[in-house]
C-alpha cells in the first residue's frame, strides 16, 4: 500500500513538473515563432501573440512563470505593435490593441510600483518601465496617424512627455523624432519647420534611429533652414539605407548621380519629376509632396495646395495595402484636403 502511494505522489510531481515544463515552453515555442514569421505574414504573427497571451494572462498558468508579468506586458506590447504596423487590420484588432496599450500602462505602473517579485528588482522594474514609455510612444503615433482614433492633443501630450521623462536613450530619441515629424507637418501644432530641425537633432543626440537620419537628410539636401550640405546629406542618406534597409533610396540615388545638391527648389523638384519618370515609384511622389508642403505653408496659395494633395494622391495610389505607409501618407491627405475645404 505505502508502495502504491510513494508511486502515485511521484507520478503527481512528474505530472505537474511536465505540466510546468510543457506550459513555459510552449509559451516560449510560441514567441519564437512570432519573432520568425515573415515579415509581412501578419497572421501569423498576430495568431501566435494571441495564443501566448492567452496562456501568460490565465491566473492558473502564472505559477508556471517565475515572473510573469512581464512577459505578459512584453506580449501585449508586441500585438499592439503588430496590428498598429498593419494597415489592413480589422477594427476589432486595434480595438483589442488599443485596450492592451492602455492596459500596459495602468498594469505596468501598478507592478512597477508595486513589484515584490524575488528576481532582479531593478531589472525586472526597468523591463516594464521600458514597455510603459514605448507603449506610450506608439499610442501617440497612432493618435496622429490612425484615422478611427484620432487625437491630436493626447498625440502630442503622450510624444511630448515621453520625449522629456523617459531614461532610455532608444526611446527618447523616437519620441523627438516623431514629435519633430508633428512639427514639420503641421497637423497636429503649427507648421514649424526650425522647431522640427532641432527637434530632428535633439533625437539624434539622444540616440541613433534610423527614422531620424533619414529625416535630417531632407534638411541638407534642401531647405531654407539649414545651408545645404551634399556630403552631410549623402552620409545621412547611406545610414539611412544602411541601418533601415530602407526602400526609399530616391534622394540618395539622385545626390550619387547628380553630385551635389540642388541649386534651387525648382531644379531640386525636377530632378524628382525626372526620377520618377524612370522609375515610377510612391517614394519620389512622396519626396515631391514634401516640397510642396514646405511650398504652400511658406505661400498659403490655394495652387501649392492642390498641387499638394495632387502629388500625395498619386502617392497614396502607388502604395500597397499591407505597406504602413499608407496609414501616414492616408493621414497627411486626409487633412490637406480639409484645408482645401477652408479656402
């Protein structure tokens, strides 16, 4: 009889011990599969994060984690991340995203405060502050850029704040460069585009983004400024494409092939009109209606405008579905045309 029960207890604990074995794997089995889907497979990514959420949030499975929290935060940040960089998402996905931003900050505020876990206190807090900010920062980005949710006051507040409050360098520079976007286009505050150049290099101070370098780019090869710089354009340009792997290499190719900057924003426009007229690409109609931006908010003409709009529309047309950045060019579109409406 005493046989029988040391049997059964020690098939209990292999029983539990497999079953904790089995359930942290699998949570991890399914990170990793995330983290490999290609690139642009957004089911499954988004498949894989909802199954792995759905064994980190369950209080049973918890005890199988030595400190699950933040490996939930660490989930939920990434299935927001996922669904706010595919345009195509349904509305119940941004919905649950935007639940989960909100939710990662009131949590992660409450553990980090609260935190009496037995590993690394410092780490564990710094792990969850980090997905607090950058959390932050996304929610910001989507308030600009995301036409169901629109809200360019907390896009600004929430951009701003992290931009000032954050200790990671990472983060801080994101939210000065995106902050520096809202400047240079004048959608969210008043078009200003010294503001964002300083704003562009304060991010660059603070740490390397190749979304900054790019942005910076655009200064010295043209506008009114900054002195233009070909070789300070060209090695921003090279980081830009180096770092990113970038798709748009409109100005890099035409500086490489025209070896200077242009003399005048009359030949600087024709020299993208005949850039794209070769290469029949969305990112030199991009490249055109940022000049034609920086045009009619210096003119206030109705002409630049619809000019404007003309050259984003052929733009918006030319990019594909599942490309983020439709959301964008769609956001700047949306506004331009209700300028129009003011005219």
């Amino acid at each position: 009889m005493k046989l029988i029960i040391v049997i059964f207890i020690l098939l209990f604990l292999t029983a539990q011990s497999f079953s904790k074995d089995n359930m942290r794997n699998y949570y991890f089995f399914l990170i990793d599969k995330y983290e490999t889907c290609p690139k642009n497979n957004f089911n499954c990514q988004i498949n894989a994060l909802e199954e792995a959420l759905e064994i980190i949030s369950l209080k049973e499975n918890k005890k199988f984690f030595k400190n699950p929290k933040p490996l939930e935060i660490y989930t939920k940040f990434e299935f927001n991340a996922t669904v706010f960089r595919n345009i195509e998402a349904s509305l119940d996905y941004k919905k649950k995203a935007l639940n989960y931003r909100k939710e990662i900050i009131k949590e992660g505020i409450d553990n980090y405060k609260n935190n009496n876990s037995t590993v690394d206190l410092t780490n564990t807090e710094n792990q969850i502050r980090y997905y607090i900010d950058a959390t932050k920062v996304n929610l910001g980005w989507m308030y600009y850029t995301d036409p169901i949710f629109y809200d360019f006051k907390k896009s600004f507040e929430l951009l701003n704040d992290i931009s000032k409050s954050s200790k990671f360098d990472e983060i801080r520079s994101v939210a000065l460069n995106n902050l520096g976007v809202l400047y240079s286009e004048g959608i969210a505050v008043s078009y200003d585009p010294k503001k964002a150049f300083e704003l562009f290099n304060q991010a660059l101070d603070a740490d390397f983004n190749d979304f900054n370098v790019g942005n910076l780019a655009r200064y010295y090869v043209y506008s009114k400024q900054v002195e233009p710089n070909y070789f300070k354009a060209l090695e921003y340009l090279k980081k830009d494409f180096i770092y990113s792997g970038s798709e748009n290499i409109v100005l890099l190719s035409i500086l490489l092939d025209k070896k200077r900057t242009p003399a005048s924003q009359k030949e600087f426009i024709n020299w993208l009109i005949e850039y794209n007229q070769k290469h029949d690409d969305y990112n030199s109609l991009l490249e055109i209606s940022y000049v034609y931006q920086n045009i009619f908010y210096k003119s206030k003409k109705k002409k630049d405008l619809e000019t404007l709009i003309i050259y984003t529309e052929k733009a918006l047309s030319k990019i594909t579905e599942n490309n983020s950045e439709r959301v964008q060019t769609n956001s700047s579109l949306k506004h331009y045309k209700n300028l129009l409406k003011n005219f």
